[in-house]
C-alpha cells in the first residue's frame, strides 16, 4: 500500500487563516491535519494514497446532494451523511472553500458560537 504524503506547507498556510474561527484549534488527525470545534471536526486535509491532497468539511443535507452531482473536484464522502470532500490542487477556487468552511464550521459549531460569524450570502 503507497504511502500518504504530508500536507504540503502552502495549503496549511492557505487553510490556516480561514479557519481562524472561535473555539477552531488545528491538531494532527489519524493522516493529515484537522480543525475542530470542540469536538466536533470542521475541516480534515489530507493526503490520499494516489498521492493527491482532500479536504473534508460539513454541509447541510441539501448541499450534499448538490456536491454530489457537481462531480470532480468534488465528491461526497463514504461515511458521514453531511460530510462533502473537495480535491486540493493548482485550480482550488480558495475564495469559495472559504465560505465552505466557513458554512462547514457554522453546522459544527455549537449555536452560540456559529452566531458570531458572518456567513456568506
């Protein structure tokens, strides 16, 4: 079985400040790095075994299903019913994982916290 890659440097540096939010600490996960909530996971960045980077994050039923038939690079995870992936590579719209993760860490959060952030419209 191929080994998983690290992380690169530059998409924790990328991903670091987007998910600066209240409470969201970052700290290894079984391969990769992840953002909780308490704890809950936000956000988990991988590498897979075909040598190509993830994300995972949350959404709301309705998006799932929507992700889901958008295709590559996006893709609906096999476990977890509201758990969305997105393949990290040179065409990574940042600007829209943002407000993935930003909706992503407003359905973990708890309601008090989630209530602090301007989600986007």
């Amino acid at each position: 079985m191929p080994d998983r890659p690290d992380v690169p440097d530059e998409y924790l540096a990328r991903l670091r400040p987007l998910l600066a939010f209240p409470e969201c600490a970052e700290e290894s996960a079984w391969t990769g790095v992840r953002w909780r909530v308490r704890h809950a996971t936000v956000a988990h960045v991988f590498g897979g075994e075909d040598q190509r980077f993830r994300i995972m994050f949350r959404a709301e039923p309705q998006e799932v299903a929507a992700f889901e038939h958008l295709g590559a690079p996006y893709f609906k995870a096999s476990w977890g019913e509201d758990v969305v992936g997105l393949l990290l590579d040179d065409g990574t719209d940042w600007d829209e994982l943002a407000e993935l993760l930003t909706d992503s860490y407003c359905v973990q959060a708890p309601q008090q916290l989630a209530a602090r952030i301007d989600r986007p419209a």
